[in-house]
C-alpha cells in the first residue's frame, strides 16, 4: 500500500516517500491566540489531525513528528490585549487554552510538538542574519527585509502573475522598500509592544519568519510535509519557501504542500458582517447555530464528509445529516469489539485522504462488520460515544420510526401539504418528540424530558 498525496507545489497527486521511514515530518501552522478560532480554522485542525492518524497507522505512533506552531506575537495579539487592558501574556494563555478545549473537543491528538514564537526569537535572528549575510535581505530605518529579487522562483507555490501577488500581498507602501513585493523579517517596537533585543535593535519579528524558525528548529531545514488552509498559500507560505531556502540553500522547503479548501456559512462566505461568524467554542458549547450545541463526533463528521481540498458549505441540515448516521453506526455496532480497519477503507485515504469514500466504506461495513467500523471510526478520530443523550438512548426500532416520520413530514412541507404536516408533527409529539424547523429547511427533533 502506497500514500498518494496532491502536492500544491506541483499541482500532482504523487506517491509519498517520506525523507526517513523511521522520521516522519510534518508541519501546520496554527492559531494566532487572540481570539476564540471559527470553524474555518476547525476543518485544518480536523484535516491534518486525520493526516496526523494516517501517517501513525501507516509508520507506527513513534516514528511520525506533527509540529503545529502557537503564533503568540502579532499585531492583532497586541490590539487586543490593549483594547481589553491586560498584558500580552495573560490574553495569549488565556486564549491558547480555549484553543486546546477546542480542539480536543473536535477529536484532535495533540500535535507532537506545540512551539510557541515568542519561544523562538533566537531561532528568528539566526535565520535573519543567515539572509542578510547571503545578500537576500537588508536593514533599512530599523527594519529587515527580504529582498524577493533574491528568490529567482519566487511565486512557484500559488503560481500567480506577479501583479497578482503585489495585489495578493496587501504591501505595505514604505520608502524604505527596495522593492513592492519586500516582506518584512524585523520591525522596530513601540515601548508599549512586546519586544526584542536584536542585532538591529528592540523589535519584533514579522509574521512569515516565526514558522520558518519553528519548523527549522524542530523538524529540520527540509522536510516531509507542510499543510495548512488554502488561504495561506499567497503570502504566508510563499514566504516561508522564500526565506528558509535562500537561508539553508536547498531547493525545497518540504517536499509536499497540502491545503484544504476553504469554508462558507449555509451557502455565504462567514463574516461577522453577516452574522454568521460561528467560533468552534460557540458550537461545542452554546446554543448559536440551529437552536443548539453540537457534539463534537458531529461537527468532524460532517467536515469529513467533504474532500479536504474542495470547498465546504457548513450547516446545520449538513450537521443533522451526520448526527443521523452516527446513530445509525453506533446501533449496528452495539456490542462489537473493534477490529483494524478494513483495507478498502485504509486505501481510500491513502488516496489524498478520500474521506468521502471511506466514509461510503463504513457504510458497507455496518453490517456484515461492525468491529471494522470502530477500528475505521478510530482512524477517522470519530467517537461514537460523543453524541446525544437522544441518540443514545433510543431503541434501533424506536429511532428508526422517528426518522422515517420526520422524512415524511420533510416531505409534505415540500409539496406545501400543511394539513400532513401538522399530522405528522402532532403524531411525533404524541411520542414524545419535541421537532424545530430551522432556517434553510432542515429539521431537528430532541425528545421531552
């Protein structure tokens, strides 16, 4: 059995060779802590958090090293702190810790490495001084910069005209800039900022080098794999490639780039404009999105319903359509004992993590395997266990009444048959379900107390 993944960096699906069998090694970028993440930020977390399992069944737990980075120094980080009156620190750990509930509660392994940037300062001046001495940086009034004439291939990553990228890039327009495309590496701090002592004075680091000098200082100057969301693929990780080849001279940063693909709110792009900013802490904890909390087996089961890499449109009848088939597998597994995953279902994922096909896997096994669906469910880092007191409870027979009802009720709403409707509504509530209509169509149900 062989892993295939689409590598961003060539546009292929290739078959992975890792550098070391016995030392597997990827990097994500992770959170900037100054605020609760929304569910965006949840589909990266779940997507290499599967690639994370994968890698470990296929390696062995010992032999794969996962580095997803904490970024606790930004411009953001320091608004916040100085809108909330508090120092830097206390925002930053505060925020870190919901970070982990969260991610724990969307069935997450702890990375294998955890660093945090403002732990990696002299990792950052290395690297600066590594470009400078090379020619491909240069201070000007207190900052350093890269210069990217110095990147003959610069933009082989997002492959974008260059006119893109000066657009992409939102450049800031400095006189001291040899160029447009200039990224900075070291800024002068304000006495109120955070800041460092540096071959250039107190400052602090741009954004782009912290992930340079976390991954170099703990997976190595080239490695396996480097993920992250598609958003970040122009300006961040382009920068990344930019400045850690021109520092270590190789011709690669890691060998293959993974991205999943970006996420909307019932069929609109999520802003807090709009309203419908949802944060994973609001769907794990509070009633914000359809009328209710969500578990979290729920919430990665519908993400991976989706191809990582294509787009995905959150809601709630997506949400209800997992927690239906969860129920489902967890009644035709009641009282198996968990087996290894089945082989069709492992070489579905070893094809660019095919979600969608492994997951048509576990329904074949619901019957004639149950163990195998657990041992599928694990990998998948689905817990069963983690639903509804309702969908617990019930009784195969029960449960599988209440749907067949509800389809029905769906059903005459749809041909505008409201007498049927209230028929069906009131005979669900003469056993006890409680039913709610929510925007977009979709039903929900929660039985009395």
């Amino acid at each position: 059995m062989s892993l295939r993944f689409h590598n961003t960096l060539t546009r292929q699906k290739e078959v992975f060779t890792p550098i070391d069998a016995n030392d597997v090694r990827v990097y994500a970028c992770g959170p900037t802590v100054y605020d609760h993440l929304h569910i965006g930020n949840g589909r990266m977390l779940i997507v290499f958090d599967l690639l994370f399992r994968l890698l470990r069944h296929v390696y062995g737990k010992d032999h794969v090293r996962y580095v997803r980075n904490i970024t606790d120094v930004d411009d953001k980080i320091n608004a916040r702190a100085a809108e909330r009156g508090v120092d830097i620190r206390v925002l930053t750990d505060k925020m870190t810790a919901i970070f982990h509930e969260d991610a724990a509660g969307l069935g997450c392994l702890p990375p294998t490495v955890e660093p945090r940037a403002t732990d990696h300062m002299a990792e950052m001046v290395v690297i600066i001084q590594k470009l400078i001495d090379k020619g491909a940086a240069y201070e000007a009034e207190g900052h350093v910069l890269f210069d990217v004439p110095a990147m003959q291939d610069y933009g082989a990553l997002s492959k974008r005209p260059l006119d893109d990228m000066i657009a992409g890039a939102r450049v800031e327009v400095a006189p001291y800039k040899r160029g447009p495309m200039d990224f900075v590496l070291w800024k002068p701090a304000a006495p109120s900022e955070p800041g460092w002592e540096s071959p250039w004075g107190r400052g602090r680091p741009g954004w782009h080098i912290e992930c340079s000098a976390m991954s170099w200082r703990h997976l190595g100057e080239v490695f396996d794999i480097h993920g992250g969301g598609i958003d970040l693929v122009f300006p961040h990780h382009e920068n990344e490639i930019a400045q850690t080849r021109c520092a270590f001279g190789h011709s690669v940063m890691a060998n293959v780039w993974m991205h999943n693909g970006h996420l909307q709110v019932e069929g609109e792009k999520m802003s807090k404009s709009l309203g419908n900013f949802v944060t994973i802490h609001e769907l794990l904890n509070s009633a914000s999105f359809g009328g209710r909390k969500w578990p979290g087996a729920v919430l990665r089961l519908a993400m991976l319903r989706t191809h990582y890499r294509q787009p995905i449109d959150f809601t709630v009848k997506a949400l209800e359509e997992a927690e239906r088939t969860l129920g489902e597998w967890r009644r035709a597994a009641d009282g198996a004992q968990p087996e290894a995953p089945d082989e069709s279902f492992i070489d579905a994922l070893s094809d660019d993590l095919n979600t969608p096909r492994a997951i048509s896997e576990l329904h074949a096994l619901k019957a004639k395997r149950p163990g195998a669906l657990l041992g599928g469910l694990a990998l998948l880092g689905v817990d069963l266990t983690d639903l509804s007191g309702d969908e617990r409870a019930l009784p195969k027979s029960a449960f599988e009444q209440i749907m067949a009802l509800i389809a029905e009720r769906e059903a005459a709403r749809h041909n505008k048959n409201w007498a049927e409707s209230d028929r069906l509504r009131d005979k669900l509530a003469a056993m006890g379900v409680i039913l709610k209509d929510n925007k977009g169509g979709a039903t929900s149900w929660e039985l009395k107390p």
